[in-house]
C-alpha cells in the first residue's frame, strides 16, 4: 500500500516520534511510505535519514502562506495517489479534509494526540484550530486516538459525530532503542557536574502549561529543604530557562535513551492533556521508574511498577518523590526491569502496526 503522514514537522515530540516509528515499520513491512511536513528538517526527520521512509517538505513559508501550501498538498496527493493520507495533530487534521475533495478516491485517518485539553490556558490563536477540527470532525472518515481516555473524551465533545468513526491504539515503543544503558547514562551524567551520590529526578517535557512545571518547581523546592542531595534535570524545548537552585535546565536534546538512562526516576507532572505520554513509556523501556500524575493512560500504562499521584497534587507528588528516592538501589532496578517488561508486553510496535493496518483496510473499502 502507499501510505502519506500529514504533520507540521519532524521535530521533537510525541507526535512526531510515533510517526517515524510507524513510518519506518510499514516502511520495513513492505508498504510505500511518504511523511509530507509544512517545514523542513527535525530530530525525527535525521532519524529516518537512512531508512526506505521518504520526506517530502511542503516548504510552507509561514502562517499566511496558506493558498499556494495547500496547492503543493494537493499536488503533491495527487501525483502520489496514496491509498490512506494519515495526517497528525490538530492543523493537519484539518488540512486533510479540506484537500480531500481534490484528490479522487483518498481516504482519510485523523490523529488525535491530546485529551480534556483546557483551551484557557491558551492563547486565541492556538485555541482557533481546536474549535475548526471540533466542526470539521464530521467530514473525518476514521479519528484515531492514542489512549482510551482520549476517545471518551473526543466522544464527549462530539468529535466526529459517531462512534463508529471512533479508534483508539495505543503508541507503540521501540524497545530496541530504548534499552537500558548504564554505561551511557553514567557517561552523560558526569557531563552534568552534580554529586556523585546524588538522586536524580529526571522530567522530560517541553515548556507548556499542559506539562505542570508550576507544581513542580513547587515540589522542587520542598523537596531540596528536606533532601538536598536531590537533583531535578529537566530536558525538553523550553526548559533552559529553569536555572534555580536543584534544578538544571538541558533544553531539547537529542539521543533521549542516554538520558532516561542517566536518571534515577522519570518523573511526568502534568495536570491536564496528556493522551499517552511518550516520555514515560520510553523511560520504562530502559528500566526507569516512574512517578506520574494521573492523566490521560499514565496510570493504565505504569501500573504497580511505579507512582501514580493525583494531578495538580503538589503534597502528592512531593510525598511519591520522597519514597522513591528514599527506596534502595536494588529496589529502583527491580521496579525499572517490571517496568521494561512491561512495555515490552503491552506496548510493542507490532501491535501498533497491525491495528493501523486494520483500520486503513477499513477505510479504504468504506
């Protein structure tokens, strides 16, 4: 089958990971895969360099380049005849159904990454696009999400107007590149120059107020009066700006496996729209406890093998991060190879693969 992604960029992300992931899969399964993005380059986009996945670069100019990008997607749709264009994210979604009508015979799968997202928290012109896919949800053959509870919550706001255009598959992780690594943890966390005997809460997530920094710089600074030999390295787009005493701020990085490695927990501190988070699942993969805030498949994915804590619950988050930094380092390891087994059980790219293939069978004969 050829098969098109639709996604604003390759860049650092959930989204963006679970594309390549995908990508690279039906790519090495045989099928014919192209990723169509609005801008060129990105993490993701170097990853897939020297697999059969082609990227195709819409080269859009900016935010009013809207008319003539959408003309060279259409273009580009109508010279690869593809049997699915799969489009990611909110503004690719909406895209999708608009150029359908110019691509003869194109079914159409959304990806819906996020759920009870709270648009308050943001700005009009990142709220606009959530309220355009809500209304154009209708003409959307199959909406996939990535956790249960992004669906119910899709179901809530009425996207798509049906159950039966409803999905859910769960991300899958490759658990052949996220693997413990001692080695490689150790090497990176000497670049970082803090003590040797310290424990280190490692938190990967780019700046937003999804994400729930407030509580934890919060749960930060208990955390060093009680316990000072406790280190916070944060790693994501927007986390340079954090330099206040225990916390060291990495910004976006790249080999993500080398720092899952180097940490002693992962901690997730979000407070609202998370579907499934990439971050945690990774650091499981390379037999990382976790300490997460209950949002989204956080706590169906961790289970007993790490902490689940209310979310926005400062006193709860500081309390789990207290007992997992006080458990032995045998304990940690114990509950990091339940956690990899784990993964390796429940969210493998098998599976992700087959369930997509499944529903682009089924759209296609619709």
């Amino acid at each position: 089958m050829k098969i098109c992604f639709l996604i604003r960029a390759l860049d650092s992300g959930g989204a963006q990971t679970q594309v390549g992931v995908l990508a690279c899969a039906l790519g090495q399964a045989g099928h014919e895969v192209e990723i169509l993005t609005y801008y060129p380059g990105g993490v993701v986009a170097d990853e897939l360099a020297h697999t059969n996945v082609s990227i195709h670069c819409l080269h859009k100019s900016g935010r009013w380049d809207i008319i003539r990008f959408m003309w060279r997607l259409i273009a580009r749709l109508r010279a690869k005849r593809p049997d699915c264009l799969y489009s990611f994210l909110t503004v690719s979604n909406i895209l999708s159904v608009l150029v359908r009508p110019f691509v003869r015979n194109m079914p159409v799968i959304w990806g819906v990454r996020a759920s009870k997202m709270k648009p308050g928290q943001y700005g009009f012109w990142e709220r606009l696009p959530a309220h355009v896919e809500l209304l154009l949800s209708t003409y959307a053959p199959v909406i996939v999400c990535n956790s249960e509870q992004a669906l119910r919550d899709c179901r809530a706001r009425g996207m798509g107007m049906t159950d039966k255009k409803l999905h859910w598959i769960a991300n899958g992780i490759d658990t052949g590149t996220f693997v413990p690594h001692r080695v490689a943890g150790q090497r990176l966390r000497g670049t970082w120059e803090l003590p040797r005997d310290a424990f280190i809460v490692g938190v990967s997530a780019r700046y937003d107020p999804m994400k729930g920094f407030d509580v934890l710089l919060a749960v930060v600074r208990r955390m060093r009066k009680h316990s000072p030999g406790i280190w916070f390295v944060l790693a994501g787009r927007g986390t340079e700006r954090f330099g206040e005493d225990g916390v060291l701020g990495l910004g976006e990085r790249t080999s993500m496996r080398d720092f899952y490695c180097a940490v002693d927990v992962l901690c997730l501190p979000s407070v609202f729209g998370e579907s499934f988070p990439n971050a945690i699942a990774e650091a499981m993969a390379c037999g990382v406890p976790v300490v997460a805030t209950d949002v989204g498949a956080t706590s169906e994915i961790v289970a007993d093998t790490g902490w689940i804590v209310p979310a926005g619950d400062e006193c709860a988050l500081f309390a789990a991060l207290k007992e997992a930094s006080n458990c032995s380092r045998e304990a940690l390891r114990k509950k990091g190879k339940q956690a990899r087994e784990r993964i390796e059980k429940q969210y493998t790219v098998d599976r992700l693969v087959c369930r997509t293939l499944e529903l682009i069978a089924m759209v296609k004969h619709r």
